[in-house]
C-alpha cells in the first residue's frame, strides 16, 4: 500500500451538523483497507473503515486515515474538522451622539454577545434584516432624517435578534 496524499471534506461545520472525508490519493495493497481514527495516528478508537467516512463531531477534532494490511501499514494523513461556535445576541447597540444635525455624522457600536465563526455584525435600517448600511462592531452614519439603526450578527451557523439605536 502506499499512504493517501490528502483527505478531502468540508472542514467547517455547524454544531450539530456532519461532513464526508474522502481519502484522496495513495492505493491499497493485496488485503489492504482504508482506516479511519480520530484524535491520533492508529491511536485511540477506529472510527471508521474505507475510502469515505461521515463524521459527526461535538468538538473541533482531527481525523487520520492509513492504509493497514498484511504486508504493510503506511503513514497517516489527516484533516482537522472545526466546529464553529454560534453566535449569541448583541445586548446594545449605541451611537456616538444620538441627536446630531443635519451634514453631521454618528458612530454606531454594538456590545455585548459573541461572535460564532464566520460570522459579523451587519446594520440595517428600516427594519432588522431591512436595508444593508455597513457591517462590523462599529460604523459612521450620516442620516438625513430621524433613523433607527438595526444590528445583528450573521454568518454560516446562525443569525441572532437584533437590537437597535435611533439617531435624531
């Protein structure tokens, strides 16, 4: 057998969710298979058997596939599958000056809550969801009119509530 060049599946995943690891290259040997671990090189559990396994991890965890047989076992490669946290809510969101006039500007900021991997801080006005203004922890607004401001936090694993700040 010759050991397998890489490991191929999608290395990000929600909580909860699951992904396919494909072997991807090397070859198998007379009575030879493909095994799967986690956590170590031929240590621990054998998680699975063959050229593709589905896993679905609670933790960000490192899987290694070998070619074992009768006459040889070859070296592993491996792939670390990460769990991304969600996101939780913002509790405020403020502004730098919350009655301005007209041509000034206002810094808004959001507090509070975690961002989940992937994930970023989206304002909107209008309504929570409404019409896209700018995005991060913080951003300038130049309104022409009282404004509600609307922030939430976006990304692969989930979209959190809003909160909001108005502008004068």
């Amino acid at each position: 057998s010759t050991a397998a060049t890489n490991v191929a599946g999608n290395t990000s995943i929600c909580p909860g969710g699951s992904t396919t690891l494909s072997v991807v290259g090397g070859s198998l040997g007379s009575g030879s298979a493909w095994t799967w671990y986690a956590d170590g090189c031929g240590q621990g559990s054998v998680v699975g058997t063959g050229n593709s396994i589905t896993v679905s991890p609670t933790a960000t965890t490192t899987y290694y596939v070998r070619a074992e047989g009768g006459c040889n076992t070859t070296a592993c490669s491996s792939v670390t599958v990460t769990v991304n946290n969600l996101s939780t809510d913002p509790t405020t969101a403020s502004a730098s000056s919350t009655s301005i006039c007209s041509g000034e500007s206002s810094v808004l900021s959001v507090s509070g809550g975690t961002l989940g991997g992937g994930s970023q801080y989206f304002w909107y006005n209008g309504s929570c969801g409404g019409v896209l203004v700018g995005s991060g922890t913080s951003i300038t607004v130049n309104p022409l009119s009282t404004t509600t401001y609307y922030v939430r936090a976006e990304g692969p694993c989930n979209t959190t509530n809003c909160v909001q700040v108005t502008v004068n």
